[in-house]
C-alpha cells in the first residue's frame, strides 16, 4: 500500500513537472480601438497600459492589418503615452490640419521613454523571435505603455462609416528569457532631384560598452526605394572591414528578414545603412510623412545577455544633399561591398517576372537587378557632389 502511495505521489509530480515546463505563451491584442480617420495620410496612436507589477516576455508579432488601409504600423514602448485619450493624433501630418477638422486631440506618440519596438508594413507576414529571445517589457522596465501608431493610406470605409480595428496580436510569457531583444533604427532625410538617382546615408558609431547579436532587419522606404543595405562597419580607416548585416528591396512585403550570418556589434563599431532611390518623377521628392513623400530608414532587430540594452536606439543624417559616408572621415568608401547598391536575388529581391506592389516601379527594380548599380558610381556621386 505504501508503494502505491509512493507511486501515485511520484506520478503527480511527474505530471506538474511536465505542465511547468509547457510553453505558458499567452496573447495580447494591441489593435486600434475602433479608430476613425479623416485623410489620407492621418497618424492615429492608441496606448495600452502594462502590468506594473510583473514584466511581460514579448516572443512573436502578428499583424492584423492590410496594405489597402495602413500605409505602415508603429510599435512603440513609452513610459509615459503622449495623450491620456484613448486615441489621439500623434503624426506630423496632425498639425497641418485645422482643429475643426480633425477627429482627436494632437500629441505626441510618447510623453516620455520613447523606443521603437517593432515595425510594419506591405501586407508583411508574422516575425516570431529566436528561442530565448524576448522583448522584456512592464514592471521595472522603462516601458509602462505600449503606443501603436497606424499611418493610414486609404479612408474609403471611414466614408462608408466603418471603424478600424488594426495593431499587432504579440505572443506573450511570463517566464524570463535570458536574452533581451531591442531595435536600433537607422534613417536618412534629405531629398533627390528630379529624374535623378540618390543614395541617402546614415552611420553613427558605438558609444556604450556593449556587445549586440542583430538576428533581424527590416527596410523601409516609400515607391521610389530600389534597395536598402545595412552594414557592421569594424576597424582603423585603412584596414575597414564592411560586413552586411541586410539588403533587401523595399518594394517586397516589409517584415523583418532574418540575418543570415553570425555578426556581434561591440563599442566602437558604426552601423551604416544605404538607401538607393530613383525619382521617376518630374519634381524634387523630399522624406517627410506621406505616402507621396519618401523615407529611408533600416531597422535592425538585435539581442544581448541580460538586460542592459543600447541607451540611443536611434541613428539619424540628414541625408542627401548635406550628409554623405565620404564627409565622414572615419568612414572608408572605398570599403563599401561592390553589392550594397544592387538588388539582391530572393528572398530579399524580386523573382524574375515577379510583379511588385508598386507596379510603376517593376521594370527600373529588374533593370538594376540584372545591372547592379556599380560600386564606382557611388564614389563618382560624391566626388561630383560633396566639393
């Protein structure tokens, strides 16, 4: 009898081990609580306030969301929101209206302890992190609210009076991961002439005594980008050593790529970022807001042991024509990889034939996919540009 006990005591405990150690994922909806905008090109922000008192793992994104109404989705992890409404106008477009015609208050995206968590946009499809990889996010964390902001594209079913619903579904764990994900964004201002090719550049160097594992990267531009490249930038002048963190076109679904080798980041590496554009257009295009305008960022998702992540998660130029690598005497142009201007093959590059959203852009997008654009070209750019 006492061996049965024993055994039945056993048998529970087996049980309980076995359910401990079961995945405890859960789900959380950040979706826009029925939102409404009034213009194309509205930014609307909505905040969901965190757990104070444990943190909360962050393992997978999923958008609900489609191209035919979000121009591109924001997530944001604030310490405090930048409006206490339950929804409020928080893009540089909102001040542009009148007050009588706008639906919500203006305000910021984040009051305070603003960072970027995660990015969408083109119909891109679900990033789940690597194992024991997380977002950490809530209690002692400096982020207390969660803030997505949707830049909308279209408002044909506002006009048929419909409401939108659209954010990230996160997977979520209570159990502590022991590697902590963050994202350092990378974007370039400026413009480009008319019927005219441009590179816009950013870089910045490393400050903090840190040691970075980027494992996913995601471009970004609006209809004129051809191809976004990023780059670990390591080494004296001389001996600079470029590696290739990503390269993708930005006129594929604009999900977080994987990167396909092993690279750490330390203090005193840069990290860089091109975009090759082209203005197909008779008039100078500017970076700004719209979906008319353009933008050049490079989003690099990376992990560290333990908690201490960067403490500037942003590098920003001005871009084109007043930024340049080659004013930048720490940077060696010469060192670029010859491919950092040119389509890659897919994943990251249109198959043969394959027709791409912005469908204006299909043929320039091949031509430069069978004729990368040529390393020399960039160095003549800028010694044609930069006296």
């Amino acid at each position: 009898m006492f061996y049965n006990l024993f055994s039945i005591i056993l048998g529970l405990s087996s049980v309980l081990l076995v359910l401990a150690n079961e995945d405890t994922s859960n789900t959380l909806n950040i979706l826009m609580p029925d939102a409404v905008a009034n213009h194309v090109d509205d930014y609307v922000c909505s905040s969901f306030e965190l757990d104070t008192n444990k943190p909360t793992y962050i393992t997978a994104f999923n958008p609900s969301a489609t191209s035919k109404d979000a121009h591109h989705m924001l997530l944001y992890g604030c310490t405090e929101p930048g409006s206490q409404k339950k929804i409020w106008n928080c893009g540089e477009m909102a001040n542009t209206e009148t007050s009588s015609s706008q639906k919500y208050e203006t305000g910021p995206i984040c009051a305070s302890g603003s960072t970027i968590i995660y990015a969408w946009a083109m119909d891109a499809n679900k990033t789940e992190l690597p194992k024991d990889v997380a977002f950490k996010i809530g209690a002692s964390t400096p982020i207390k609210y969660l803030v997505l902001q949707v830049h909308f594209a279209n408002i044909d079913k506002f006009k048929a009076g419909e409401t939108d619903r659209s954010g990230f579904v996160l997977t979520t764990s209570p159990t502590p991961s022991s590697k902590r994900a963050g994202v350092y964004s990378l974007s370039a201002g400026g413009y480009m002439q008319a019927n005219s090719e441009e590179l816009f550049e950013v870089a910045c160097k490393i400050q903090q005594d840190i040691v970075m594992h980027p494992f996913a990267f995601r471009a970004h531009t609006h209809k004129l980008g051809l191809v976004n490249s990023g780059y670990r930038v390591r080494g004296t002048y001389d001996d600079q050593e470029w590696t290739e963190i990503g390269r993708r076109s930005p006129q594929l679904p604009q999900m977080f790529s994987s990167v396909k080798d092993n690279i750490t980041i330390k203090q005193d590496d840069y990290v860089a970022a091109i975009c090759t554009m082209y203005n197909t257009r008779s008039h100078v295009v500017r970076t700004g807001p719209t979906g008319n305008d353009e933008m050049c960022n490079f989003y690099m998702m990376y992990w560290v042991d333990g908690d201490q992540l960067l403490d500037d998660q942003v590098c920003i130029s001005p871009g084109p024509p007043n930024y340049y690598f080659r004013r930048d005497r720490a940077l060696n142009v010469d060192k670029i990889p010859g491919n950092a201007f040119s389509i890659p093959p897919p994943p990251n590059g249109p198959a043969p034939g394959e027709s791409l959203q912005n469908g204006t852009h299909h043929m320039m997008m091949m031509q430069h996919q069978e004729n990368p654009l040529p390393k020399q070209f960039h160095l003549r750019y800028n010694n044609g540009n930069n006296n």
